[in-house]
C-alpha cells in the first residue's frame, strides 16, 4: 500500500523577500535554503514545511491566490493569538467552535488566510 510521508505547500508570490521576511519575522519560521536567482526558499518551523516561489513562467494564473486557507494545528493558540493579534491583518478573532476548536485566523503579507487552531479538550487540561 502507498503511504504518504508529508504534505508541505508552495505559496506562489510576487514579493519574494517581503514573504520570507513575514514568515520568518512574525511566525518564526526557520528559513533552510533559498535561491534568490530563482525566487525559492524553504522554511520550516518546528514539523511545519514550506516553500515560497516566484510562479514559473509557464503557469498561467492572473493574480497570486489560493481558494483556500492554511490550517496550523499548534500547542497553545491563546499565547499565539496574542503574539500576533496587533502585529497582523486579522481574519477573524479567537473563538471557540462548535467542532470542538479554538482558533483564529490572520492573513500574511500575500493575502493567504493562515488558520491556527487547538482543540479545546487541550485548553481545558492545561488551565
């Protein structure tokens, strides 16, 4: 049977070094490698991967954008949404869900929606 190791995505931009600096200044982020020639970096932040790219010529796209948000699952989304709530363009506050999450949403410099969110059964046991 085919097992899948690990999911990471490429986010397209056309401010190269401006997202890097966001993902490397606001969520800390580690950047790996990067290419300046060819506008790709690597990063990575604790089990989190990511790759930033200038789109290749040959794709055919009209603006940057995704027709989705980026989920993190992190381990205290309290501390995160205070460390970030005044230094980013929020989406929508914290809250508790329905679904059984805590979470809140910001955009990076690109316009993506980041997601960041913890089960509340968490919450509970460590308060």
């Amino acid at each position: 049977m085919i097992k899948f190791n690990s999911f990471f995505p490429v986010i397209w931009t056309e401010n190269f070094e401006e997202t890097i600096g966001f993902y490397i200044h606001i969520l800390k982020f580690a950047l790996v490698d990067a290419n300046s020639e060819m506008q790709w970096a690597f990063l990575q932040k604790d089990s989190v991967k990511m790759m930033i790219t200038k789109p290749n010529e040959h794709e055919n796209f009209d603006k940057i954008g995704f027709s989705g948000s980026f989920y993190f699952n992190v381990n205290d989304v309290n501390d995160l949404w205070q460390d970030l709530k005044t230094i980013t363009k929020i989406c929508y506050k914290i809250e508790n869900f329905e679904w059984g999450m805590r979470e809140f949403a910001i955009y990076d410099n690109n316009g993506y929606i980041l997601q960041f969110g913890q089960p509340t059964a968490e919450i509970s046991k460590e308060e």
